[in-house]
C-alpha cells in the first residue's frame, strides 16, 4: 500500500500527490487521466511539426537561439556619402 500523500522536491517543489490527484503548487488539481492527455497532445504537436520527441525539440530550439548575425557599420562612411545613419 502506498500513502495518498506525498510532497514533492526539487524542481517539483510545492506540488504535492493527494490521493488519485497531483496538485500544483498554485492548488490545481490535475488527474492521471488528464496528465495523459496532456502528454498525448504534446506528443502529437511534435509529430505534426516533424519532430520524434520533446528533448529532441530542445535540442534545436537551443541550436537556433545561438544564431546571431552581426552586421557591423562604420557611421563615417555614411555620414560621408550624405546618408543618415540610424
């Protein structure tokens, strides 16, 4: 037999498992049947965009973040050429 009431850690900090439901720390009562779901429509939002899996997603979310582009100017030639620079 399990206890109906456990109080998570860590990064799940202030969420707690009352009986048949897990809590959010902001009170929200979220059942196995409705954590599932959720999970499947996440999964299937991957899927529709190409993608196998969430940490998958991640990984090439991080990988576009760090694209940067740098474009440098130098204002004399600008204001050389009779151009405003902005």
């Amino acid at each position: 037999m399990t206890p109906s009431h456990i109080d998570l850690t860590h990064e799940w900090y202030g969420w707690r498992q009352r009986g048949r439901y897990l809590v959010s720390d902001d009170g929200q009562r979220m059942t196995v049947e409705r954590l599932r779901g959720l999970l499947w429509r996440d999964h299937n939002e991957l899927y529709l965009k190409g993608l196998r899996s969430r940490r998958e997603f991640e990984q090439r979310r991080r990988a576009a973040a760090f694209q940067v582009k740098v474009v440098v100017v130098n204002l004399a030639d600008y204001r050389h050429n009779g151009l405003a620079a902005s």
